[in-house]
C-alpha cells in the first residue's frame, strides 16, 4: 500500500530522495485523512535553510492547522506552486502530485535513519 | 429568507426627518464630501422589525435551549446582572470622567466597583494584584505574556522559549507568539491526561521564558501536580502563566496563586456570567504575583488613604496601554454584581455544581460513546466518536449534526486535538436534571441511529434554514462581501 521508494517519520511525513540527490517531502495518506480537507497550505520561501525537526510548511484543514516538519535538514530547492490554488492535491494525491517541497544540500544518510514503510505502517497500527 | 439589502424598495422609508435648513455642505472642504450616495438598504420600520424578529427566532442561544460548548461555559447569566449595567448612574457615565480634572469624583462609584472587582478576583485566586482591563481571554493571555516579556527584560534575561501542553487552547501558543516566542509542545500523558512532567524536565532550560498551562486542563482533568510544575518551572526562572478559562470548575477549592502561578487570565465572560460571543464583548482580567505587579498595564485604580479613588498612570515599568479607558467597564460591572450576588459560599456551589453535573453526564454517556480518558472529571469532559466513526462511519460532526434536529446546541467537536473524533461536553451548573436527562437520552438515540440508520444523520440537520453549510468552499474561497 505504502510507496516503498521513499522513507517516513513518526510526525507522518514523507522524503524522498530523488535521483539528483534532492529530497521531496509530503504527508503521507494517514495524516491528510486525519487532518480532513486541506484548505490552505503554507510553503517557505525557495533558498530558506531549514534544520531537521523545525517547521518547514504549515498545512490548514476546516478541522486544524498543522505544523509540518523537516525530517532532513536542508536548503529549500523548490516548493509545490500547484498547492496554491489547488491545496486539495494533498487530499487526492499525497504521495504524487501533493508533494510539499524539495530540499537540495541534504544528507542522504540521515534520511536512511528514518522509518521505512513497513515500520511506518506499524506505528500507524499501534496509534490505532 | 433573504437578507436585507434584498427587501430594499427604492424610495422606500421609516422615518421622514424634516428638510434640513442647514446648507448641505456648509464650511466641508470638498475633499471630505462623499461622490457618491451611500449604499444602504430602504425599508419600512415595520418590514425592518420583521426583518429581525425572523432573524432573532432563528437564533439559538442559552435563552432558547441547551448548550453544552466544551470550554466556552455557556452558563445562564442571571437578568438582573443586566439591570444593574443599565443602572443609569453606570450606564450614562462617560468613559472620560475620571481623567478630567476634579472630574473623578464625580466617578467615584464606577471606580469602587473596579477597584472591589479587582480586590475580590485576587482573593479568589490568590494573585496580588489584577487589571481589568483586557477585552477578551486572548487579550488577557497576550497582556500576560507581555507582562512575563517585560519581567524577564527587566531582569536582563535573555529567553526565546515558552512552554505549552499539546491539549492547550490554540490561543495559547499564538499569544505567546504574539509577545515574540517561540513555542514548544509539552506531551500530555496518555494514561492520566495531565501534563507529563518527564517530558517537562526534559524540555525546560535557561532559554525558557515561560509554562502556559490551563488547569483543569482542556480535557477536564485537573493536573494535580501545578505546584511541581511551578517549581520546576521557577528553578530555570521560568514563570508559570495559568490560563483561567476553566476556573468555573475550582472556585473555592483551589487558588492559582497558592500553586505557584505568576499570572493568570480569567474569563469574565464565562466563569462570572456575563454575555458571551456575539451577545457580547468580553473581558479577561490579569492578575500577577507579587514580583510583576509593577509591570501590570496603566491606568490603575487606587484608593488613596481618604478612602477615595483615583486611576493612577504613573507606573514608570508598566507595560502601558492596552485598552481604551478601562477595558468593557459595563461587563466588569455584571461580574462584580454576580459575584456580590452569590458571595463566597455561592461561588464555590457554583463549581461544585458544575463538576457534579459533568460527571453526571459523563457516567451516563461512557458505555454509548468512548470516553479515552475513564476518570472523575472535573466541570467538563471528552467523549470520542471513535467507535461510531469505525463501526459505521458516523463521525463527531455527524452527532453534532444530528443534536442540532433534536433541540441542543452542539458540544465542542475536534477539540482537543489530542482525541480523533473529539466531543467535548461542558453542561455548566445552570442546568437541571432535567435537562440533563434529555440530553443524555438524545445522545443515547444518536449512537443507537448511528448503527442502524447512518444515512439519516448524514443528511442532519434537517430542521434549519441551513444544513451542512460548505466549510471546505468557504475556506478556500472566501468571499464576505455581499455583492452591492
């Protein structure tokens, strides 16, 4: 179910490290359920550095805002410009077309350390 | 029915005034004249009193019916607190009086209601001094954090950080924000529902300016160890900020400034029975422990030594201003009424009531809904949709829906954000058994339809002018401006 391709967080975020070194992050499928139709998303400014564990974009639903953090650090590459008129991407496609943003300058290494699907999926399992 | 601009009838009036005599733009540079006619709706004086009679039958308030909004304490306010606000000797008094010279003897009355308001609030929660000046919860919070700003600039503290429950009201981290810090999560412990102190310890340090916590916290639990977060707190010279929001459910038991608090907010609106939301303005009064007395907001009421009061500006570490003249006078009026109307003894009923009501509630409600924290709560709780969600697909919003055809106002949904499918029920003392009973028996029906004919509580409700208005379109695409 889960893409394998990529790695997760507790925090439910996901990166991607993409052939060119850079790494996408989005939510995963779990927490644009939970957070209910998405509404307004906040992206950062491209070239802003963020640490790994600080915010680095903010997503609203009609029920919360949510803070969403980097699981890498990393300088910020690109951001999803389409989520601006569209935010609802992240509700139909979190894993595809509702990418956040890119991070370029990242260590790859420290995205190893993080949760892969199958681990992932069982702390899904234990919040329930 | 449709909104006003829609009955305008060109030419059409209430009231005829005579023909002016006075040239029209006499002695108006033509800068200030307005081009054009101002766009207001033309109606008859009797088609305007139906307009809003309709409006006000559509209503529904606590005058109408239940309403249980978790941790807003939407308590009866008792009448005659209006008729002591529209006393003429308050309600014609200008605000201005007591800055005029020799002129704050003439307000010498208004002013001994602040000042006994304030004295009273004190007593009550055990702080050494208060402003009333505040004009809502969120004001309070943010001219208490300033207060903790100036306190650790004073000091020559150099601190970035404040400290917040994850179950907190969301104005308090913006509040915090707002005074310029940052804010940090503190996790609440699962098995308990209170603040968990490990976590605490391991997040505090020397960069914390502050500990913002509510108590009983926005679940409804009273987190027994305040005193030893105020420790710990103090040992970094942190402050502890209590949000007062939930002080309806401990007066006469439990004093925040006997625990350690350095200062606090209290929602006049709620916990002292003055209008709330639409029906009126609100009020926070600050109090402070003795070291942040000094930097409470100015103007300040004083009772000179002739027994006379006066508001004194001369407070040279004061935060400043924060309110026009002295914060909504006529709702410190209502609550200074209110508390002179149940005295000492009342005011601890009034908790004990409202503790006793929830916990009524919450007994008869936790076998039909699931209740995530199974413990005595205090004047509010927390139900979770959870089982109904998973069982039949019937959510929170669903049930709040369905309350609505059945004659409640809806508990508090998604909040706090800590329990999926969240319903958080605060029945307050004014109720009656009764009333209860009805409430419990709706809440009973709906989990029974829940199962067998979710269908039905998808369409609720069905009784209002409105059903599910589109939240998701309204927030992506608002527009508030009706088309002139």
């Amino acid at each position: 179910m889960l893409p394998t391709d990529r790695k997760y967080t507790k925090s439910h975020e996901w990166i991607k490290i993409e052939a060119d070194g850079t790494a996408t992050i989005g939510i995963t499928d779990y927490a644009q359920g939970e957070l209910g139709d998405i509404t307004f998303v906040e992206l950062p400014e491209v070239g802003e550095r963020k640490p790994a564990g600080e915010v680095c974009a903010e997503v609203e639903s009609v029920k919360a805002a949510s803070d969403i953090y980097a699981p890498v650090s990393g300088l910020v590459a690109a951001v999803n410009e389409d989520l601006d008129g569209s935010p609802e991407l992240v509700n139909q496609s979190p894993f595809e077309q509702g990418w956040l943003l890119r991070l370029s300058e990242v260590d790859a290494s420290a995205a190893d350390q993080l949760l892969d699907a199958a681990a992932y999926e069982a702390t899904l399992r234990e919040a329930e | 029915m449709s909104i006003i601009f829609a009955k305008s009838v060109a030419g059409r009036r209430g009231v005829r005034p005579p023909n002016s005599d006075v040239p029209a733009a006499a002695g108006l540079p033509p800068d200030y004249l307005r081009q054009t006619e101002p766009a207001l709706c033309e109606l008859s004086e009797l088609d305007t009193v139906r307009h809003f009679t309709e409006l006000s039958r559509r209503n529904f308030g606590l005058d109408s019916g239940f309403y249980p909004l978790g941790s807003c304490t939407m308590k009866y306010n008792p009448k005659i607190l209006e008729k002591v606000a529209a006393l003429p000797g308050f309600a014609n008094l200008h605000p201005l009086l007591p800055q005029l010279r020799q002129g704050g003897m003439l307000a010498q009355g208004a002013l001994r209601v602040l000042h006994d308001l304030e004295q009273w609030l004190a007593e009550l929660t055990g702080m050494a001094g208060y402003t009333l000046q505040p004009l809502a919860g969120a004001h309070g919070e943010l001219t208490g954090m300033m207060i903790v700003a100036a306190y650790h600039r004073d000091r020559g503290n150099r601190k970035a950080e404040v400290l917040i429950p994850d179950e907190a009201h969301g104005t308090n981290p913006s509040s915090a924000a707002i005074a310029g810090y940052t804010t940090l999560p503190v996790a609440t412990d699962p098995k308990t529902g209170m603040l968990d102190l490990q976590e605490l310890k391991a997040k505090i340090g020397p960069n914390t300016a502050a500990v913002m916590l509510t108590n009983p916290n926005t679940l409804g639990i009273f987190n027994t160890h305040i005193r030893e977060v105020a420790e710990i707190a103090h040992r970094h010279d942190a402050q502890v900020y209590y949000d007062g929001a939930n002080f309806n459910a401990v007066m006469g038991r439990f004093r925040p400034g006997d625990a350690g608090v350095d200062v606090m907010h209290l929602n006049l609106h709620k916990t002292f029975a003055t209008p709330h939301g639409s029906g009126g303005p609100g009020a926070g009064p600050v109090g402070v422990a003795a070291h942040l007395v000094d930097f409470l907001p100015i103007s300040r009421v004083v009772k000179r030594q002739d027994n006379t009061f006066i508001l004194d500006y001369d407070y040279p570490k004061s935060i400043g201003y924060i309110a026009p003249f002295y914060g909504n006078f006529a709702v410190c009026l209502k609550a200074c009424a209110y508390i002179m109307l149940l005295g000492a003894d009342g005011l601890r009923e009034v908790s004990e009531q409202a503790v006793l009501n929830a916990n009524y509630l919450m007994q008869r409600l936790k076998d039909s809904y699931d209740l995530p924290f199974d413990r005595t709560c205090m004047h509010e709780f927390v139900l979770s949709a959870k089982r109904q969600e998973k069982q039949h697909g019937i959510r929170a919003l669903d049930i709040a829906k369905g309350l609505i055809d059945r004659g409640f106002h809806p508990p508090t949904v998604y909040f706090p954000l800590i329990v999926p499918e969240a319903l958080m029920i605060e029945p307050t003392e004014t109720e009656s058994k009764e009333t209860l009973d009805r409430f419990v028996a709706a809440m009973r029906e709906l989990a029974e339809t829940a199962a067998a004919d979710p269908e039905s509580l998808r369409q609720a409700p069905k009784s209002t002018p409105v059903g599910r208005p589109d939240e998701v379109r309204a927030a992506r695409e608002m527009d508030v401006c009706h088309p002139a």
